[in-house]
C-alpha cells in the first residue's frame, strides 16, 4: 500500500483498531499507525495532512 490508497488503508485500520474512535484520532498517531501496517511500503514524510485526512473521512466511512 502508498499513501494514496486511502481505502485500503482505512480498512486495514479498521480491522487492526476495531476499538478505535477514527473520529478523536490524533494525526501523528494516524501517520504512526499507518506506517506500522502489514504491507504498507511507502515513505514517511510523502503524507500530509491532506492525505491524513482523507484516510481518517474514509476510516469513519468503513467504522459507519
């Protein structure tokens, strides 16, 4: 997975924090927790908060 694969990556979250509120993360935890995911291979600092963003909209989506 890269940073732009918004939905998979929600839905790796989902499934590895089912605990989670995707709504109260914090964005340094969610840069954090993606880069620990099983098969995700892509480089820390080409993330942003726009792609935190659109990774937490579509963690909420797949919680919902």
């Amino acid at each position: 997975m890269k940073w732009t694969d918004t939905y998979d990556i929600a839905a790796a979250l989902y499934d590895k924090y089912p605990d989670v509120d995707p709504t109260t993360i914090r964005f340094t935890d969610l840069h954090r927790w993606v880069m620990e995911l099983d098969g995700f291979a892509d480089v820390a600092d080409r993330s942003g908060e726009k792609i935190l963003e659109a990774i937490q909209s579509a963690w909420i989506e797949e919680a919902e």
